[in-house]
C-alpha cells in the first residue's frame, strides 16, 4: 500500500527540490541545444526557453530531479514554470503547451518512480508546477492608462486549465501554484483545478505559495500576509507558504506571520540569500542549513525547499538537519 502525501507530511517535515534553473545554468546550453533536431529550423530565438528542455534535452532534466532526490527530496517539482500559452507566447509555441506539461510531468514521474522504487520507506512525489505567467491581472502595465490590463481572469483561467490537465495526466500527485505576485493570477489557476477536478472527479492535493518581493511584507500586488492568506483559504490546501524574492533569513518574519494564521500546512522554498551585482547567489549551503535550523526551532514549516540560487548541496543540509524535527503542529482557531 502506497504511503499518500497527506500521511507522509504527518510523519516528517518534507523536503522539497532547489533550483531548476540554477542547475540547468551549469550546462551552459547553446541556441543549437535548445533547439535540438526536432526545432532546428524554428524561426524564432529559443534559448531560455527552459520549459522546452524537457522536450530537447530531457536527459539533463531527469538528471536535476535525480540529484534533488539523491539530495534527500521528498517531492520534485515539474519542469512547467512558463508551461502557459501565455509564458510560451514569447517563444511562439503556444500550441507545444499541452505537451510540454504532459512530456515534463512523465519525466519527473518516472524519477520519482526509480526512487521510491529503491526505498519504498521514503515515497517520492511529484508537485505540477504552476508559475504566475508574465503578465498580472491585478495592475495595469501602462501607467499612463492604471485601468489597461495586459489579461483577463478568464484568458488565466483558460491558459491555467490547459496546464493542468496536462500536468494530471502526465502524473503528477500535487499541483504547486507558486511564486504567486498577483493573487488574482493564483485565483484563476486554483479555478481552473477546481473546474478539473469536478470535470474528472477527482481529487488532488494543492500547494499555494506567494512570494513577499520586499522589505514591505507585500506581494506585488500590494496584499500583507494576512490578507495574501485570507484570499486563497476558500480552498482546502495541503499547505500555503511562501517562495523566492528573498532569502530564508529575510522570509522569517512572514512566515512566522503565516504560520501562526493557518491551521493548514506551511512551506518555504526561499532563495540561497539575495542575488550579488551579477545576478548570482553567494549564499553557501551551511548558511541556509543555519537559518532553517530556526525555522525549524520556532516551529513554522510542514515542506522546505530552495527557490533561485540553490544546488542538491543546500537541499542535502536541509534535509540533514530538518530529520531532527518534528513537522510543525498548527494551531486550532475556534
């Protein structure tokens, strides 16, 4: 009998994979390789394009989520960030859309499968990643017309259901709603879960995770903590938390917020710190290891990982220290 994700976050504190991107950056892919044979003669510039590796290059892609395994990651995160007719606009491939949510799911999926394979004890999962798209709902791009929106819920919503049901048939276990600056956006893509859901009546875990891109505690869209929370708790989620913009000693405080407003599960994935003058992450592995070990202390997380910067080493360390915890006991609001 298989071990669920809800029984298994009961048990233990779940450590979630690093960077994608980070990993993908080490091999240095050229025009020609992000093309591959299949895109040769595509008439439109694909490097970074990093979705499209998972149809090019899929063995590095299974190579990064077997490291975050090998590292001690108990739930790999699809290679989907920009899987959206509106992220994949900008390559003009909105029409590979399905397929690259269905392609990158079914390799994380048979990863995880190997692993979990080799110790039944440790069952592996795989989260759908769902990321923000580039556009906003919420704001307007043009600030000489602040009533102009770029997209409409219902353009989210189509783009989102899409994503998803490619992600649910290509084996996912979780749908990871992330680095959400406009709740808006994420209201659009928990609509379109909901939609399949009921269409194929099922069930399916769900991970909400915001990201605070400031000193001000906000997200982009100007909401506080308490308000970001109260926006997507009409769900029942396996956890909200916060990912990416800053780094997990600068997080501490929101996620603190957080974690002591919601009786669901809580979940980081920050950055390894602030990125330097060049776009890079100095952030060693010991100095995440350390500030996790707070987070673990105080009692604030169900699900830790790393977003921008961190390698399989950070992901090791954290998964080194938080086996010596208990997952964190939410409180009861009457």
């Amino acid at each position: 009998m298989s071990i669920t994700i809800q029984e298994a976050i009961k048990k233990n504190i779940l450590i979630l994979d690093g960077a994608m991107g980070t990993m993908l950056q080490r091999y240095n892919f050229s025009e020609e390789d992000f093309r591959g044979e299949r895109f040769k003669d595509f008439p439109h510039p694909l490097k970074g394009n990093n979705d499209l590796l998972s149809l090019t290059q899929p063995q590095a892609i299974r190579d990064v989520h077997a490291a975050y395994y090998e590292a001690g990651a108990d739930i790999v995160e699809t290679n989907t960030f920009s899987g959206t007719t509106i992220g994949m606009a900008d390559y003009f491939m909105e029409d590979l859309v399905y397929e690259l949510n269905y392609e990158s799911a079914k390799l994380a999926r048979e990863v995880a499968d190997e692993f979990t394979a080799k110790n039944p004890e440790k069952p592996r999962f795989v989260a759908g990643s769902i990321g923000p798209t580039n556009r906003t709902a919420s704001m307007s791009p043009d600030v000489n017309d602040p009533g102009y929106r770029a997209v409409t819920f219902d353009d989210l919503r189509i783009a989102y259901k899409q994503q998803v049901e490619a992600l649910l048939d290509g084996g996912c276990d979780i749908l990871l709603v992330e680095t959400i600056f406009d709740t808006l956006n994420a209201k659009a893509a928990l609509f379109a879960i909901e939609e399949v859901k009921d269409e194929r009546n099922i069930d399916v875990p769900i991970m909400v995770s915001g990201t605070i891109t400031d000193a001000s505690g906000r997200t982009l869209s100007g909401q506080t903590v308490e308000a970001f929370l109260i926006s997507v708790s009409h769900i029942p989620l396996l956890s909200v938390g916060f990912n990416c913009a800053l780094g997990a000693d600068l997080l501490k405080p929101y996620l603190k917020t957080l974690a002591h407003n919601t009786s669901f599960n809580v979940s980081a994935h920050p950055n390894a710190g602030l990125p330097n003058a060049f776009g890079q992450y100095d952030e060693t592995p010991e100095q995440t290891q350390a500030f996790i070990k707070e987070y673990l202390e105080d009692n604030l997380i169900n699900i830790i990982g790393g977003c921008c910067g961190t390698t399989p080493d950070h992901i090791r360390l954290m998964a080194e220290v938080a086996k010596d915890y208990k997952p964190r006991v939410a409180p009861v609001f009457e």
